[in-house]
C-alpha cells in the first residue's frame, strides 16, 4: 500500500515504477485542514453569460459533467455575472437536494453589487454578514463550504475582517475561510491574529498563476508554506493565451475588453517560444496544448487545487486530459527555463548573497553555495545554485 507519508500534490505511482495518472476524485486536503477537495475546481465565473460564457442550459451540462467525473469543489463570487452564477449553482443543487453535502460549494465576498452604497462591498463587518446573507439565499443553501474575501480590503482592518469571519464560522455559516488576492503581508497578519486569538483561520490563498505569471512563487508561495495554506491557482491558462488557440501567425487577440487587454502584452516572441516548446509537449504525450499548461501547475509543490474556467463541456472535457499528463523532470526543467520570473526584492539578493555569505562553501538542505564568500570581495556576486523547489524558502 502507498506510504501515508506520500507526498499528496504528486502523482502516484504505480508498483512497476511508472507515474499513474491523477484522477479528478483523487482528492487532497486544503492546508491545514480536513476539507479534501479535487485536483481541479470548477470555476463559475461566466456561468449565466449567453453572450461570453455559459448559458443556462450549458451550465448545468458543465455541473453534470464535472460532478459526474468525480469532481466536487465549485468555486464562484457574490459578482460573477451580477450574482447569476450563484443562483444556478443554488438551482441546479436545489432540485438535487441529496448531491447539496457531497459537494465544497465555494464562492466569495467583497465585491459589490450595489451601485452607490459603500457599504455594499468590501471586507467590514456591516458588508460581510450582508453578502454572506445574500450568498446563501442566492445559493437556497443554509452554509457555504469555502468562503474566500474576494481580495484585499484596503480600508477596513484585518482584525475585523478575520473576527467577522471567525463569527461566521461559529453561527454554522460558513465552514472554512479563503484569502484570495491578498498581500502576503496581509496573509500573513490576519492568519497570526487569528491564530494568537484562537480564532477559525484561513485554509488556502487564491493567487493568478500559470506559465506566464509566477511571481506568486516569491511571497505568496513563501507564506502558504510557512503558514501551511493550501494553494489554488486561478487563470492557469492565462485568459486563453497558453489554450493552444495563439501562434505566431495566429496573433491577434481573440478575447474582447478587459481580457483582451489582459491577453495582448503576453503575445510576444518570448511566449511563443513557450508555446513552440508547449505544442512538441503536447504532442509526445497525445493532449491538448492546455493540457500541458494545466499539469504544469498541478504538477508545482505548493499547488493544492486549480480554478478551471470553461464556457463550454468540450473545454471541460480538454481540461479534464490534464490530469493523464505527468510531465517529466526534463520537461518541467524546461518549462522553468522558458519561464523563470524576475522577482521583488529581496528573492534575487538572497539568491545571490545569501547562502555563499552564511553557509561557509557547504551545502545544506540542498543549497549548494560557493565560498566562503565575503562581501566586498570579488566573487561576492556568486550565484548560489538552488535546486528548484529550495529556491525562495
């Protein structure tokens, strides 16, 4: 039998040795908490857009076959598509009332639907026990699984966001709380408030990762680790850029609005060089160009679970091959290679400096350093070799 020591974020592997594929109700537990959910999560940001998205009928075809696949984490927002998204979710489980407790309903707070009134959004007490009431009637559920602030409240203090929460728990509201698009600085704070008061505590962080954006792995993957919070990447596929749908004779924007400005400044020489890498991927391993650009993800040591957005249950359906794709240490290297982030101060100055000036030319836990380095010599500005997961510890 598997060690219970294995390592949950990675696949398995099978008695002669080769990688087993991940299945969708391979579940993994969210941080420090019991909540298991599924590798990937589906996302219901368009769910009710006939023009851009999911139409009614489409949603419900997407929740069939996403639940009947083995999934059982869907993630949406008090916003996402004025509050349509949420009323779905709540219809769809409220003619299947026996499916309402096998499943993570996940959804999010701060935003605000209430033109006018600057109450009606952010991360105070006043605005959260609203939006939290108006989820709950929308979602015709008495408790939300995963509640997440939305992101970073820069008005109200963190003390009060966290005790709300804390409230919320305890009134058999919500189960568990998510942190999404906040400061680490931020994350960290409100989980040491709640932990130093004995409150309920953040279980997992949202953050935008893919290929194309990794400098969560600076801070943000830094304090998950350190505060043992679950990971879930949202816009693996960045907007559709690394989909499969752009080349370089393919270039020109598909998306409209704010996507399309999000898509244009990553169409260049440097991103097609991935996705040239990206395609020979594909091909060896008989998926989709998404595919790849999913596993990858899923494949990174902090990653819990992914939030896929699909329009479609073909774009469902595509997604859902990721999880045959076990990339290999050549390939993963590669991909790192093509995309490695320039990161905030301090991560290059540490990488640079601070093994060869603590370490003495040994190596420890895997960090090779050179040395003894002193600063001010010539060969301070040794590069310190850090293996790819010891890189920002």
């Amino acid at each position: 039998m598997p060690s219970p020591l294995a390592d949950p974020h990675r696949p398995g592997t099978a008695p002669n040795g080769r990688h087993t594929a991940v299945r969708l109700d391979s579940f993994r537990t969210l941080g420090n908490t019991g909540l298991r959910v599924s590798p990937l999560a589906l996302g219901g940001l368009t769910f009710g857009d006939s023009v851009a998205g999911s139409d009614d009928y489409t949603t419900y075809a997407i929740l069939d076959r996403y639940l009947g696949a083995g999934g059982n984490l869907i993630d949406t927002a008090n916003i996402y598509t004025g509050g349509r998204s949420e009323e779905l979710i709540g219809t769809y489980f409220g003619s299947r009332p026996s499916l309402r407790d096998r499943v993570v309903i996940s959804t999010k707070f701060a935003g605000t639907l209430f033109p006018n009134d600057p109450n009606g959004g952010g991360a105070g007490r006043k605005a959260i026990m609203q939006q939290a009431e108006e989820s709950l009637r929308r979602l015709r559920t008495d408790y939300i699984d995963l509640y997440w602030l939305h992101n970073w409240d820069r008005h109200t203090p963190l003390e009060e966001t966290m005790s709300t929460l804390n409230d919320l728990v305890h009134q058999g509201k919500i189960r568990y709380i998510g942190l999404s698009d906040t400061p680490a600085w931020a994350v960290a704070r409100m989980a040491s408030i709640a932990e130093f008061r004995g409150w309920a505590n953040a279980a997992a962080i949202q953050v935008e990762y893919s290929l194309l954006q990794r400098t969560s792995e600076g801070e943000l993957f830094g304090a998950a680790r350190e505060l043992g919070l679950g990971v879930m990447p949202w816009s693996p596929l960045a907007n559709g850029v690394l989909s499969g749908k752009y080349t370089r004779r393919i270039n020109a924007v598909k998306e409209s609005g704010r996507a399309g400005a999000w898509v244009a400044p990553y169409l260049n020489e440097a991103t097609f060089t991935l996705l040239d890498a990206m395609r020979r991927m594909s091909d060896d391993h008989g998926v989709p160009v998404a595919a790849i650009a999913l596993a990858w993800v899923r494949q990174q040591t902090e990653v819990t679970t992914i939030a896929i957005g699909v329009r479609t249950t073909a774009q469902l359906e595509a997604n859902l091959t990721s999880l045959e794709v076990n990339l290999t240490k050549r390939q993963l290297a590669e991909l790192d290679t093509l995309t490695r982030p320039n990161l905030n101060f301090p991560a290059d100055f540490l990488s640079r400096h601070a093994a060869s000036t603590q370490q003495g030319g040994t190596t420890i836990n895997g960090v090779l350093s050179p040395g003894p380095v002193h600063l001010g010599s010539a060969s301070a500005d040794a590069t310190v070799q850090f293996p790819v997961q010891a890189r920002i510890r």
